[in-house]
C-alpha cells in the first residue's frame, strides 16, 4: 500500500535520513522505533509531503505521492496524528473534525462515525482544542486524522504521556483500522505495546533503517532492543 | 462633537486600513511594508475610474467602491505569488522585499499618475446640521448652532466601515474559508497535512488585506485627495493600531483603531496633528514596554 524507497530527506541541509526503506500493506501495523532523535519524526514528516525529498520514492497504491505539493499528499488518503497532537488549538473540536472532513470532502457519516468511536469528543464539540485535556486532545488528533478515511494512517507516539486506559481506547481503534483493512504505520517507544500490537517492527538508527524484523524475533533476542533502543 | 465626528471617520477608515495589515500578519506572519501603498493605490485607481466614467459622480464612485479593491486584491495577490513566495515567507526577507515593493508601486504611480493631488467627487453630500443641547430659559432646550455641520457623506464612511467590518468578521468566525485561514494560521504544517494548499490562501489573504486598504482609500478620498505619497500615514498609523490591539486580533486591532482615530481626530482639532502624532507614538512605545502583546492581543508574536 505505501511503499518508500531510499528516500533522502533532512531540514536545509541538515541531512537526517539516509537511503530509508520501508513499506505497509493494507491491514498491516508496521512499528517504527529507535532512539531520540534518530529520524522517526523526520521520517513521518517527510511521508506527508513537510519535509522536501532529496531523493528517492514515495508512492501509495503505486500513485507517486513523494512529489506532490504538502496539501495533495493528504487528499491521497493519508491520515496523520503527529507527534505532540499539534491540534489547532483555538478552534472548537468541531471546527478541528471540520478541517479533517474538508481534506478529502468526507460525507456526514463518516463525522458520524469517528463520533461513534470516541463518544467524548462528541459531549465536547464546541470546546476548544486547548482546552481539552491530554487525553481528549489525543483523541481529538486521531479522529481529525480518521475524518479524512484514510487508507494509510500513521501515527507518531499517540501513547505519549496517556495513562493506561486511554493508550486501551487508542489501541482499540488501531486494531479496528486495521481490522478494516487500513495500512498502519505506527511510531512507538514502549516495548510492550509494539509486541502487542505489531505485525513488523523497523528499527531506525541515526538516519538510517537498520533493521525490519517480526515481534517474535524481538521478543527472544534482548541483543536488538539493547542495540537500537539500549534498553 | 464635531472633533469626535472627524475622529471617527479617521477611525473608520483606519480600521478597515489596520484589519487588512492584521489580517496579513495574523495569518501569514508577514509585515507587510507595503501596506500603505496598496491603500494609495486604491485612492489612485478610484480616481482613474471616477473621471473616465462620466455622468453622476455616484456611478463613478460606485464603480470605483467595486473596481479599486478589487484590482489591488488582485495585484497584491500576484505580487504574493511571484515574490513572496519565492522567498519562502522568512520574516527578515518579507520585509526587505515590501519595502521594495512599496518604492516600486510608488514611483510607477509617480511616473503614470504624477505628482498631483487629485480629488474625487463624493456620490452624495448633504450638509447636516446637527443638533446640540443646552440648559437654557426653559429648561433643556434643543439648537441647531451655526457652523455645527457635518456631511451625509462622512456618516455614510463610518457606516459602510462598520458594515465592512462585521462582514470581516462574519468572514472568519462563521465561514470555510474564514475556518481554512484560521487553522492556516495556527499550524501552517497541520494545515498543510490536511488538504489545506496554504500558499493559495496566502495569496488570498494578501489580497484580502491589500483589497481593505483599498476601499479605505475609496471612502476617503472625496474627503482628502489621491495623491501618490498618500500612503505613509496611513502605514504608520496602521502599525500603532497593529501593536496596540494585538498583532494579529481582528477585536483589538478594531478598538485600538476606534481609540487612535478619534484621539488623533480630537487632538488634531484642538492642538495640533503633530501633536497627535506624537501622543499615538509614545502610546505605542508604551505598550511596547508594559505589554507586548498588546492591549488585547491573546499571546506573544
Ligand atoms: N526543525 C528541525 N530543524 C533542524 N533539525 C531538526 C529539526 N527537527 C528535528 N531535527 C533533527 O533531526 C534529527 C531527528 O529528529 P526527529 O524528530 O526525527 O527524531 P525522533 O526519532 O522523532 O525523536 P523522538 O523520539 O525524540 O521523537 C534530530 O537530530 C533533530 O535534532
Ligand atoms: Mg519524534
């Protein structure tokens, strides 16, 4: 479903990424982890058309989408829940869901529908984004990215400082995408969300995609998590 | 009375003149040093369109309201597309590249328009009296005193700014567009991840903003005259109004350009338009020190 091919990318000049592979096929969770800093933001930034490609290839459904100007990458059915929800803050939640349903022009049930998944927001509609809590703003991020009824939907640490039973109602909906049969590529740090929920797990290194490998092979060799994430 | 008259079509004016450089900044975080030009060439292109248009001077001027903003909008938006954007909206540049843009728009009108100051007829103007009251033989009596008088024309300025103002605003709490400028402008990014093509609505709302200034250049000029220098008080004055309300807050930059006008209005009329100046000035360093982001501006730019 979303291929990446040797993509190059960085901040100015300021190379991050080097030679990145990977792919998810529909009904997949891919994990990404590493280190801070090692590039899984970058990565993801890149993916959405934010971050210039110095080169390489990025298609979904073999549609080029790496050189797409930033707004197109989107309405190819990409959702995205980034890193620190970066909602938009002095609008209400239902301006935020808005924004989302406008990318692709989604139809009211899909509204519907997101509503159904997380029934909070839907008690919430005309508070504004900053003004929720940790939570309902993680909430609110993913169903702003669920609007647009993606195809791929990737998500950068959604379980980021979250206590336990939100990080459950945010996994519930990621394996229900997946379930549905939509390409999920997953940035996570805690090791055993990763076991639980992953089909493959990528571990990026200082720029570069070191290593793909299957949970099972994680779970037995302590040597790959001490080398990549050095716990 | 009279001075809080005059005043407040200072107000008027400048409040349509400081939303549109609000508006740029708000959104785009631009400093638009061009600001005032694009106000001057309403004034100049108002002008043009009323005296190549016979008949009436309301047709005239009525077509001017339509043409000028719109010409400019539409300048202003190229102008966006073909050298802001190219230097990627960096806030240093975007300055350097405004203020060529405002000699560049200046001197082309100096060579087609010339150096004259040139007037444009109002569409209406009826002499008003106005009616005063006073505490006199029996009781609180009403007069109408010789020489309190404004124009029909001056109330219809205010007027048309206040309903100019409302449809800003209608514009960007109540519609898409007004809800796609919003997000743009607090996650350029986000925005961008969503579908939102961020750099057609920069162009739009340079448009919009140099368009407002525009059409505060129409109203006023049955009242001053269009003359190709005519763009630098209102810039100055557009930037106190800026600071004082809060870069980027339609609501403050409104009240700050209420509270400047009519002062500039009062003082101008009893001391002196210099002296107003320099009060709106020491306003401005004044807030600058003890508030910086403004009267009621909501964060820090
Ligand atoms: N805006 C930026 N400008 C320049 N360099 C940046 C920028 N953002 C990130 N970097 C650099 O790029 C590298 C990768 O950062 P990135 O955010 O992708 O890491 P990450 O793997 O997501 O880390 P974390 O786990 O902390 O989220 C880091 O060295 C970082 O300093
Ligand atoms: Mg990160």
């Amino acid at each position: 479903m979303l291929r990446v091919e040797a993509i190059n990318s960085g901040y100015g000049n300021a190379q991050v990424l080097r030679d990145v592979s990977l792919d998810v096929a529909a009904g997949e969770i891919l994990c990404l982890m590493g280190r801070n800093g090692a590039g899984k933001t970058t990565a993801m930034k890149t993916i959405m058309g934010l971050l210039p490609l110095m080169s390489g290839r990025i298609t979904l459904d073999g549609q080029d989408v790496g050189r797409l100007p930033a707004h197109e990458v989107a309405r190819a059915g990409i959702g995205y829940i980034p890193q620190g929800r970066r909602l938009f803050t002095e609008l209400t939640v239902a301006q935020n869901l808005e924004i989302g349903l406008m990318t692709r022009k989604s139809g009211p049930h899909v509204r519907t529908r997101v509503l159904e998944l997380f029934p909070r927001l839907s008690e919430r509609l005309n508070q504004r984004a900053e003004t929720l809590s940790g939570g309902e703003q993680q909430m609110l991020a993913t169903a702003r990215a669920l609007c647009i009824e993606p195809k791929v939907l990737i998500l950068d640490e959604p379980t980021e400082g979250l206590q336990p039973s939100m990080i459950e109602a945010i996994r519930d909906v990621v394996v229900r995408l997946r379930n549905e049969g939509v390409a999920i590529l997953l940035v996570e740090q805690r090791v055993d969300a990763v076991l639980a929920l992953a089909d493959r797990v990528a571990f990026l290194e200082n720029g570069i995609l070191a290593e793909t490998v299957t949970p099972e092979r994680m779970r037995t060799d302590a040597a790959l998590l001490k080398r990549y994430l050095g716990v | 009375m009279l001075a809080a008259l005059e005043g407040a079509v200072t107000a008027a004016v400048l409040a349509l003149t400081a939303i549109g450089l609000s508006l740029v900044f708000g959104v785009m975080r631009v400093v638009n040093v061009a600001h005032g030009e694009f106000y001057m060439l309403g004034a100049v292109i108002a002008w043009s369109v009323a005296t190549s248009l016979g008949g009436h001077p309301a047709i005239g001027f009525a077509a001017a309201l339509v043409i000028a903003p719109v010409v400019v909008g539409l300048l202003a938006a190229a102008a966006d597309m073909t050298i802001l954007k190219r230097i990627n909206y960096d806030p240093e540049r975007t300055i350097v590249a405004t203020i060529g843009l405002l000699y560049i728009i200046q001197q082309v009108t100096l060579m087609t328009y010339g150096p004259e100051a040139r007037p444009v007829e109002p569409p209406f103007n009826h002499r008003l009296a106005l009616p005063w009251v006073e505490w006199g033989e029996q009781g609180l009596a009403l007069y109408w005193p010789w020489g309190l008088s404004t124009t029909s024309y001056k109330l219809a300025v205010i007027g048309a700014a206040i309903v100019v103002l409302l449809g800003v605003w209608v514009m960007m709490t109540r519609t898409k567009i007004g809800l796609i400028m919003r997000a743009t402008q607090l996650d350029r990014d986000m925005a961008q991840a969503f579908g939102i093509p961020v750099e057609r609505v920069y162009a739009i709302v340079f448009g919009i903003g140099a368009g407002l200034a525009a059409l505060g250049a129409v109203l006023i000029v049955p009242i001053q005259q269009a003359y190709y220098l005519m763009g630098a008080d209102p810039l100055l004055l557009s930037f106190i109004v800026v600071i004082i309300g809060g870069l980027g807050s339609l609501p403050g930059t409104v009240l700050a350009a209420l509270l400047i006008g009519m002062s500039d209005g009062i003082i101008s009329v009893f001391f002196s338009p210099t002296l107003a100046k320099i009060l709106a000035t020491l306003l401005v360093a004044l807030v600058l020190v003890f508030r910086p982001q403004g009267l009621f501006g909501t964060r820090a730019a």
